[in-house]
C-alpha cells in the first residue's frame, strides 16, 4: 500500500490528539482549560455518499460537560481548486450529522500552498457568495523549526511534525532530522522506531538510509503501510520461520538416529526454500539415509 505525508499527519492525531493543544496555542485559537480530546472512528467519519472524508476528525469535549466541537484534519500537498468545495461540503456533513460546530485544520509542507489554504474561500455564483470557508492552517510559515536536541527530546511528536512540516525546505528538514534524530538516540528503542516509522510515512525516500541505521523495534506500528520497517520486520519474521523450519528437519532426523556428515547438516540450515523444507519435513519421517531425504534434490 502506497504511503503519503496524508497518512502521517493521519496517525500523529489519531494516535495523540493531545498535539491538537499546543497546535490551537500555535494558532492563536482559544482552547477551554480544561479539555478532554478524542477521536471521531474513520468508518463513522466517512462521508460514504460522496467518498469524501478527512485525514483525521477529532472531537474537543470541555470538561464541564458543555457542547463541544470537531476538528477536521486534512493534508494539503498542492493546490487545488476542488479542495475548498470538498472541504465545505465535509464540514456541513460533520455539522448536520452530530448537531454540533466543527473547524477545518490543514496541514501543509509547502509555504505557497499554506498561504492558499488559508483561504478565504467564497463559494457561489459570481456576485453572490454562499459560503465562505476559514481553515485554520498548519505549515513552515507557524510550525516551530525543532533543530536543538534537547528541546526535540522533550516533546519527540513535535519535533517529528517539524520535521515533516518543514520538508520541503531541506536545509531546514536535515537540520531538524539531525537533532531529532541524537534525540531519539537517548530513548528507549519502542518510541525511538516508533518516530522512525512515522517519518517514513511522512517523509517517503528522503529518510531511507536513516530508518536503516535506526531499525531499532522487532515490531511495526502501522502495519498494511508498507514502510521499510515493516519490510524488515516481515523479512526477519520470514527468516525466523525459515530457521525453524530447518531446525525442526535436523530434530527429526537426529531423533531417528539418522546419521548425516557436517556437509548434510550445512545444506539444511542453508536452505531458504520454505517448499524445500516442508519436503524434507516429510521425507525426515519416513527416511532410513540422509541420501534419501534429498533425492531430487541431488
């Protein structure tokens, strides 16, 4: 499955929508005290009649049990005509489907696109405006440049999103990669491949040599993505079935008395072939030579 920065901004909100807190501060956009922050599930965000929906859809509840309001996150790579239309018609469906106000949030790496989605946007004939849309709007131009290792070290999810924010700049995006990166140096190895694998989904081949010198986690977080941590990790896991696998033949033949010379013993731990070695499995129960377990194999 094809990765995109879409997918990045994706799971930082859906995974911490607590970052929507210092975002509002960043915006200038008044945020109650005392706040609780959720996420809206994808398949109730879907807007199934027109295949639309946003990256993300975050639900800020005040505290005090008062109506609260949705937050739609959406990517901007380019600019696009559709988009302002798409993404009224997304607010209005959000707005009537839960009786309740939303904002859209669109995030951008590009300092040309940020200043157009801004808006704003006057949707009508021409002469009589119908409605008019205010994204609020993240990009180079208001997202901090994370470039000291410490600051990076104290909040890693934001200086993850500085860093794919600021990547069309690469000056900007290797120094804010270099600092993230010592700042990930001095964590424990779960987050530190946690923000790898999310920068690779951000930031695509731009991180690859980097993601392979930081293959830290025998897990993969976002699995289906097809990032490169998950490659390695559904190779090792391929490799680790494979062992097994040949580990098991020689069990088998050893517990028979079946005896084999080191060259034997080599050749079945060498075989990467899972075929092969299902073949063998068979054959290791029922054979009386090890010149008869690799019969048409000679």
């Amino acid at each position: 499955m094809a990765i995109s920065p879409d997918d990045a901004v994706y799971y930082i909100f859906r995974d911490r929508p607590e970052m929507l807190a210092p975002v509002f501060r960043l915006l200038g956009v008044p945020l109650p005290e005392k706040v609780s922050l959720g996420v809206l599930p994808a398949e109730t965000a879907k807007m199934k009649m027109l295949d639309r929906r946003a990256d993300c859809v975050l639900v800020v509840g005040p505290a005090d049990g008062s109506d609260g309001f949705l937050v739609a996150v959406a990517m901007a790579e380019w600019r696009s005509e559709g988009k302002p239309v798409r993404w009224a018609g997304y607010l209005s469906h959000l707005m009537a489907r839960y009786d309740c106000p939303a904002l859209l949030l669109v995030v951008c790496q590009d300092k040309e696109v940020e200043g157009w989605a801004a808006g704003p946007f006057q949707l009508g004939p021409e002469g009589w405006t119908a409605l008019s849309l205010r994204p609020l709007v993240l990009g180079p131009g208001n997202v901090p440049l994370i470039t000291d290792p410490d600051r990076a070290a104290q909040d890693l999810l934001s200086a993850v999103f500085s860093v794919v924010a600021h990547s069309h700049e690469e000056e900007d995006a290797a120094a804010a990669l270099k600092a993230l990166g010592k700042a990930l140096a001095t964590v424990e190895s779960d987050s530190a491949a946690f923000c790898w694998e999310l920068l690779e989904i951000g930031l695509g081949d731009f991180l690859t040599e980097d993601i392979r010198r930081h293959l830290m986690s025998p897990r993969t977080y976002f699995p289906g993505r097809g990032t490169l941590i998950e490659e390695t990790y559904l190779e090792g896991k391929a490799e680790g079935r494979v062992r097994g696998s040949a580990q098991m033949v020689l069990r088998v033949l050893d517990n028979r008395g079946i005896l084999m010379p080191p060259a034997a013993r080599e050749r079945i731990m060498d075989c990467a072939q899972m075929l092969t070695l299902e073949r063998w499995m068979d054959r290791a129960l029922t054979v009386s030579t090890i010149d008869e377990l690799f019969v048409e194999e000679s």
